[in-house]
C-alpha cells in the first residue's frame, strides 16, 4: 500500500505578526536543512524561542545544515548575540556567509526547510510573503534561487568580537 503524499499548503501573508508565526513552524519543521538569506539579520531572529528551536535543530544530528547569506553579514555580530554564540559552539553546523557581485541585488528575503517548506517575502520593506508547508515544487524554485545567492557569497564575519 503507498502512502499518500501531503497535500502542498500555500498561504499568503500580510503581516508581519503572520511572518513571525510562520517562521516559528518552519523551524518546528526542520529535520536536515535551513537556508536562510536575508540582507541583513534583524533582532527578531535573535528571540530566545527562536534560538532555543535552532539549538535543538544543531543538537539533532550533526549532518544538519544551517547556511545563512547576508549583505550585511556583520549584522549577526551587531545584532544577534545569541545566535553569534549558537554560531560559535555550532560552527561546523551553522555558517553565515556575505553576498557580493550579483547577489546584493537581491532584495526578497527567503527561509527554506528541507526542500520542502519555505517562506519567502516578496520584498525586504514589504509584509506581504508566501508562505509554503509541503511544497517540494516551489521549494525548489525558491532553492534554485538561495543556491545562486549562496555560491555569490563569501564566508562572513568570524563571530567573535574582542574587546577587554
């Protein structure tokens, strides 16, 4: 008997408490992979809940991926300490990286679940999103899109900043 695969959930978003809350179930959701880009991080993702759901994502198995591409890589030092300290104790499972040439262009922040779930904001200034829950096909077009962004970055800030 063959099981009956999920049926794709697409939503669109207005909010950004609706943002918010649709971020917290893709993280619920992960088992492998998150790809995140945004042009820079914003202290929402520094949240307690939220880093406690990504340690327990890096704690899971050390085959787990967290790859975040940034224009403004240097915004995880300046602006996210819990996660700069999550990326410090979990460097060989969480990497940020800085965009350069093509991808500054970029202006349409994503997260990406195993290739199977995914939120994607039309435009960083903007609220209005599209927000997917087992949906392998726009997964993939959205990933096709994080790997260009991906593979037009560099390795970002060390994580660490000195000071006495």
């Amino acid at each position: 008997m063959s099981e009956t695969p999920p049926t794709a959930v697409r939503r669109t978003l207005e909010s950004e408490a609706e943002i918010q809350q649709a971020l917290d179930e893709l993280l619920l959701r992960a088992t492998r992979q998150i790809d995140i880009f945004e042009p820079r991080l914003g202290g929402y993702w520094d949240r307690p809940d939220r880093i406690d759901r990504l340690r327990r994502f890096c704690l899971a198995g050390d085959r787990n991926r967290v790859r975040i591409a940034l224009h403004d890589a240097e915004s995880v030092v300046r602006s996210t300490p819990r996660l700069r300290g999550l990326r410090e104790s979990f460097g060989h499972v969480l990497t940020v990286r800085s965009t350069c040439d093509e991808a500054r262009r970029a202006d349409d922040p994503l997260v990406i679940v195993d290739r199977r779930h995914y939120l994607h904001r039309l435009h960083v200034d903007g609220s209005r999103s599209v927000f997917g829950i087992d949906d392998p096909e726009g997964a993939n077009l959205l990933s096709e899109r994080y790997e260009q962004i991906w593979n037009a970055s560099e390795d970002g800030p060390a994580g660490t900043t000195l000071g006495l």
